[in-house]
C-alpha cells in the first residue's frame, strides 16, 4: 500500500488531511503496520500522544522518537488481561486473537513484532464462493398477494350486497 496522497498532504502541511486519508485505510481487514506507523507519525505530529502511541505499538516500531507516546498510551491501558487489552486495538489486531498473549507481553512492549510472530498473522479468510443465506421470498410473496385478492374480492361482495340492499329498500 503506497502513501503517496497522504504523503503530499504531509508536505503541504494539512495533517488533518494525512489524519483522514490514513484512518480511511484502517478499515481494511487485513493487519498493515506500515500503515500503522504512518497513522502513528501523523497524530504524533498532531501532538495526539495517546492515539499515536496505539498505533505506533500496534506497528510495532519502536524508535526512541515513538517512546514517549507509547509509553503514555501503555500507562492508561490493562495489559492483565491480554483480550481485553486487545479490545483498544485496531479492528485488523483485534482479529490476531491468537496472538493477544504475546500483544500484551513486555516482549512485544520491548521489541516489537518478532518475525515468528508476523508469520502467525492470520490473514482473513473469506468465502467468496458461498452464497449466503437466503429466505424463500416467492412463496411469501404469494401467499401476501392471494390474501389481498381475497380480501379485495370479500369487500367488493359487500360493497354489492350493500348497495342491492339500498336499491331494493328504496324501490319498496
């Protein structure tokens, strides 16, 4: 994934623009930490320690400049609980379940993203050949239409035996 607009947002001093180019990308299911560390520079620049100190662990980078941020943000998180503690992360780590012990541990705080650890990522798994469920609509549609005609039919019935009531009661 290439960072070219966010890139040039950068340079043009729009941080806010970076800000929402990069956050658009988090959606995506699968786990990026170059997308990560980018997200965590850019709010880092913004002065949004908290937010870019999530990012920049979840990235795994662990520069000095990145300390700071990701100090504070560990400071207000509970790692006790590895799941819970995944629950703070992005969608696409949330996902990495399996991994939630080793995201909490003071290795991962310490070094980062092992390569052990980045061949565990799984990635999401998709059956685009599965059609999913579908109710039976026909039938439902059909039986909705044959109860309106009979009901359509009942009313009219009614409205002729009404008015054959009144010409007759009036004719008398």
């Amino acid at each position: 994934m290439t960072f070219e607009t966010a890139d040039q947002a950068i340079s043009e001093k729009k941080l806010w623009r970076a800000k929402e180019i990069l956050q658009g990308r988090l959606s995506h299911p699968d786990v990026d930490l170059a997308l990560f560390q980018k997200y965590g520079e850019v709010l880092l620049e913004m002065n949004d320690l908290i937010e870019a100190g999530r990012m920049l662990f979840c990235s795994g980078a662990r520069d000095e400049r990145f300390r700071e941020a990701i100090t504070i943000f560990l400071s207000r998180s509970n790692r006790r609980e590895p799941q819970r503690f995944l629950a703070q992360l992005p969608s696409s780590i949330r996902r990495q379940r399996h991994l939630a012990d080793f995201i909490a541990s003071p290795e991962f705080e310490r070094d980062g993203w092992t390569a052990t650890q980045l061949s565990r990522l799984a990635p999401l798994q998709t059956h685009v050949s599965t059609r999913p469920y579908q109710r039976p609509h026909r039938l439902t549609s059909a039986l909705f239409i044959a109860v309106i005609v009979c009901v359509l039919a009942l009313s009219l019935s009614g409205l002729y035996t009404t008015i054959s009531f009144a010409v007759r009661t009036l004719t008398e």
